[in-house]
C-alpha cells in the first residue's frame, strides 16, 4: 500500500491535487508559449467574401434580366 504525501494539516478535498494557477505536467500540455500569427488582413474577413459573391450574383443575375427585357 503506497503512502500518500500528505499532511495532517491538507485539506482532504485538495489531497494530490494541482495547486490553483499551476498547470500540471502533462505530456501536449497547452500551457506553453506560442508565437500569435499575423492577422491576414481583408482576405480572412468573410463579410468582404460575402459581398463579393452578393455583388457577382447580382451582376449575372442583372445580364439575364437585362435579355429578358430586351436591352442586350
């Protein structure tokens, strides 16, 4: 039977538990540093690819109007 490192002043709720603010160790663990990658700028903006495809649909479906009505 193995001997667990506690004192009789541990709480038993905290009794082989990672202190608060301490990541334990883990292999994958998340808690190291990584380097931000730049913003993309307006080609990671879906807004500006939505109007893009608004704005072409509107183009091709303005040409079929236009030949229904005769002016092409």
């Amino acid at each position: 039977m193995a001997i667990s490192p506690t004192t009789p002043t541990t709480p038993p709720l905290r009794r082989g538990l990672t202190p608060p603010g301490e990541t334990p160790p883990a292999e994958g663990s998340t808690s190291e540093a990584h380097v931000e990658r730049a913003d993309g700028g307006v080609w990671e903006h879906p807004a500006f690819w939505a109007a893009v495809v608004l704005f072409g649909s509107l183009v091709v479906a303005g040409y079929f109007i236009a030949r229904v009505f005769g002016f092409t």
